[in-house]
C-alpha cells in the first residue's frame, strides 16, 4: 500500500514534466517559424507552401523535393533554413503523396510514365515559383531520395537552373556538364551503393578521383561538384542534420553569389524532446484508465509455447506471400504490409487456438459443487479462474481513450513537423482496409505476449519476430519490397515507443485489447496516408 501511495506522487511528477517538455518543444519548434510568412496554396491540384522573410522583395527561389513516401512536411528543415537565409523555400506534394488527391498511374519502375509525371510536376511548380512577386527569377532545386533523380533530370533539362542538390542521390541522368552546380549529400549511415552513386556523379567532373569533401570544377561556368557525407546518419535522418542544412545553405549561397545569416534548423533535440513527453504523459494517463478484467487477461504461454508462436508465423509469412499477388489496394507497398499484418495474425490466431485446445485436453478437471447443493444464481456467480469476467463498457472506453491518444496526441504533431498524417477525402477508406490487417495483428500479438504468468521479454521476442519476417519477405522480393527497407527503422522505433504505451494500458486495463486496438488503428493510419497512391 505504501508503494502505491508514492506512486501517485510520482505519476503528477512525470505528469508536469513531461507537459512542460512539450510546451518548451511546442515553442521552440514554433521559434524555427518566426519572422517568415508562411503560405499555403495550389498549382493545379499539387499542394504547395511558401517560406520567406517579410522582408524579402527580389531572392532566388529554391524548390524542394521529397521523397517516396514522403511529404512536405519532411523537408521543413531544408525550407526554413533557407527561408531564414533570404531564399524564398517552395515545398509540395507530388503526385499520390502527402495531400495531393491525384493517384500516380503506371509503373513505378517506368522512367518515361510516373518519373516523366513527376518531372512535369516539378517544373510547373518551379514556374509557379519562378514568377511569385518577390522571386528574382533565378532558381535552385533540392531533392531527397526519389526526388534526387526529379530534380537532377529536371535541372538537366532546364539549364537555366542554377544549383541543384540531390540527397540520398540515385540517379542515371547527369552528364559532365549538367546539371550546373550539383551538390551530392548522403548519410554516413546509408548504404555504400548511394555513396558509391555520389562519388561516380561528381567524378563526372573530377576525372575519376573524386573524395568526399571537396569541390570540384567551378560556380562561374556551371560545372561546380561536390559529394559530402552527413555525419551519423542514415536515410531520413539526413533530412535533419545540420551538416545536410549547412552544406546545402553554402552551396546555394556560393551557386548565387550570396551571404546570409548562417541560421540553421536544429529541430532534431526538439522534436525528441516532444515525442518523449508525449510518450512520458501516456503513463500517468493511462493510470485513469477504467479496469476491464479482475485478472490479467491473456495467452499466458510457456517459453516452449512461445517460441513456437512467434517464430512459425514469421517464417511462414514471408513464403506464403513470396509468389502471391498483393496488386489490390491503390497505396503502392501499403497493400503488401497489409496482407503481411494480416496473414500473420491468422497464423498466430491459429497457433494460440490449437495450445489452447491441447491445454484444455490435458488439465485435469476441477471438481465444482453439485448443482443440488447450490441455487442457480449462486452457481453461477461462482468465479472460473481460466475465464475472468470482462466489463465490455470498461473494455470500450479504455479502448477508445488510446485510440484518441495515439491517433490526436501523436498525430497532430506528426502532421504539423514530420509527415502528412491527417488524411484527405481520398485516403479514408484506406484507413478501413488497411486495419482489416493490422487489427488481426496487434490482437493476437498483444493476447500472446500478456497473461497472469506472461513472460518477461515475450513482447521483444513479438516484435521482432514481425520484423524478421518483414526482412525476409524484402529479401525474397528485394526489386518489388525494396522501398521497406528505408521504412522497417520507423516501423521499430514505432514498436517501442507504442509498445510501451500498450504496455501501460496493458497493466490499467489488465485487458490487452485496447493497447491492440490502439497500435493497429495507429499503424493502419500511418500506412494509408503515407505510402504513394498508384494505379497500377
């Protein structure tokens, strides 16, 4: 008793702590902001946003680029380090991603259909930006991933283009002499193959001897090159180093001919800081959560059992699923990761019904009292130990209290800083489909992990069972799942960060389906508004 009488101290502790963690965060992210007019408009149906300083009436404008999957929320940093610095930032969302209601069509391997859609796109935008009032008219372009082969297959195609720098760069399109001005950033932490494409464009150049570091050719006739590394990061993680918003801010500095402040984007420390209040306030929350089972509620499964249960499933997944068509959905790899969610779940329901059934088959049976010696109610009011009672109302509203949480705590700050997370018309009803697999999923990893007599380390062993399988599905269709690559380092910090909260809910509930309920909403939303809309 004592214990939980100081518990509550602490609970209100964390609680203040963490809402002030993220009101600083809050105020600091919204500092990067000061002093620029920030607008958001249209060119055709492509959604675009404008950054400058108040004081800008004649400034080259940059245009900036995401990636796969990404949106311009993502490229932020890069926006508001050059808007800070006298530029005029353009960013958008290209075709299927983010909020642009249009859906790509055709291969997305087919350089002369989506690549050319996309290059188009990325000049009417430029025009657009090109001919705003306070644009000079010179032009750079920026672009990450994806985006590096748009940008450089555009600025080769326009040499009026000034500068272009290309992040995490991929791409068959420069020559020796184009684009002008051409920067290559990749993370340490990417892999060699993105470092060895950096090195090969700048030696264009250099003549074969290029190194990381060092520029080559010259600003005054176009042919300036340049490869450098992002210390201590991997693909997205370049979006937001200081070495990537530095180099970048010289190198269009020197491409133009300007100076500038030399501010930079620091939110990395800000956005950590906010995450992590948020996900700190997710304890003392989730304290006021109602209590749905007497008893902990779940597979209870040996270390025997367990290992079976994880392990059968994530290597079953990825060969049943190797050759089979996952073309149903309209949002490019979210229709694979659903059907993965989904068969996984099955299997794991299918392996828990059979332990139960061959448990049920070798308990003894426990002697009740003859139904003469007690009346009908006391019967039935008599506790069964391996069925606790459930209190649905209780079961329901913790399960849509974490729900809310995830999906408006988190989201709204995804949304505003990260990524497009709010979806538009659209999207809605991917959301639905995409939960027909993710539900199945959380529910039985939740139910297999938890228990009176659960075992320490059951939910680690779940997750990253999942995440094996999921490496093993890209390894046996590396050339279609290729892109989940880039994504399985947000699927494991998602997986701990929510875990933890499930975890939670979990011991306030004694029930694991509103912490199941939770994740899979979550990572359903997040698959459906993130991943491209493509007809294929």
């Amino acid at each position: 008793m004592a214990m939980r009488r100081g518990l509550k101290p602490l609970r209100i502790i964390v609680a203040l702590v963490a809402m002030i963690a993220i009101a600083v965060a809050l105020w600091q992210l919204q500092a990067g902001k000061d002093g620029l007019i920030i607008t958001h408009t249209e060119v055709g149906a492509t959604p675009v946003t404008v950054f400058r300083q108040p004081s800008v009436t004649s400034a080259p404008v940059v245009v900036i680029a995401h990636g796969f999957a990404g949106s311009q929320q993502l490229m932020q940093p890069f926006a508001q380090t050059l808007a800070r610095n006298g530029y005029i930032a353009v960013t958008f969302d290209f075709t299927g991603h983010g909020r642009n209601p249009v859906t790509m069509q055709g291969d997305v391997d087919e350089p002369t259909k989506i690549t050319g859609v996309l290059v188009d796109e990325l000049g009417r935008v430029t025009d657009f930006a090109r001919k705003l009032p306070e644009s000079d008219g010179r032009a750079a372009v920026l672009g990450h991933s994806m985006a590096s082969d748009i940008v450089v297959a555009y600025a080769v195609e326009h040499p009026e283009i000034i500068a272009t720098v290309a992040v995490s760069v991929f791409t068959r399109k420069s020559t020796a002499t184009l684009p002008h001005n051409l920067l290559v950033i990749v993370g340490a932490l990417e892999p060699q193959m993105l470092k060895d494409e950096g090195l090969r464009i700048v030696n264009q150049v250099a003549g074969g001897n290029a190194v990381e570091g060092r520029t080559y050719g010259s600003f005054a006739d176009g042919t300036a090159r340049r490869f450098v590394l992002s210390s201590g990061v991997e693909h997205i993680g370049v979006l937001y180093s200081q070495d990537s918003m530095r180099e970048s801010l010289h190198w269009v500095n020197d491409a133009f001919g300007r100076t500038s402040s030399g501010w930079i984007d620091q939110r990395p420390r800000w956005l950590a800081l906010l995450f992590g209040g948020l996900i700190a306030l997710a304890w003392p929350l989730s304290k006021l959560l109602p209590r749905a089972a007497a008893a902990p509620m779940g597979a209870s499964l040996t270390w025997k059992q367990l290992l079976v249960t994880a392990i059968v499933p994530a290597v079953l997944t990825p060969l049943l699923l190797w050759k089979a068509p996952t073309d149903f959905l309209i949002i490019l790899l979210g229709d694979y990761l659903t059907l993965h969610f989904l068969l996984y779940g099955l299997l794991t329901a299918a392996i828990l019904v059979l332990i139960r059934l061959r448990s049920r088959r070798s308990a003894p049976h426990p002697t009740r009292p003859h139904a003469q010696d007690l009346d009908l109610a006391a019967l039935g009011a008599l506790p069964d130990p391996a069925h606790p009672r459930v209190a649905i109302g209780a079961l329901a509203i913790a399960a849509v209290a974490a729900i809310a949480y995830n999906i408006f705590g988190f989201g709204i700050a995804l949304d505003s800083y990260l990524f497009s997370f709010m979806p538009i018309e659209q999207r809605i009803h991917l959301i639905a489909a995409v939960a027909c697999g993710t539900i199945p999923y959380f529910v039985t990893a939740e139910w297999m992990a938890h228990g009176q007599s659960s075992k320490r380390g059951a939910y680690a062993l779940a997750k990253f069972c999942f995440l094996a399988s999921l490496a093993a599905a890209v390894a046996l269709n590396l050339q279609k799942l290729f892109f989940l690559i880039i994504i399985v380092p947000a699927i494991l910090l998602l997986f701990l960060a929510f875990g933890l909260i499930s975890n939670w809910t979990y011991k306030a509930t004694n029930h694991p389906l509103p912490g199941a309920l939770a994740n899979a909403v979550l990572f359903a939303w997040a698959i459906a508004v993130t991943f491209p809309m493509v007809i294929r």
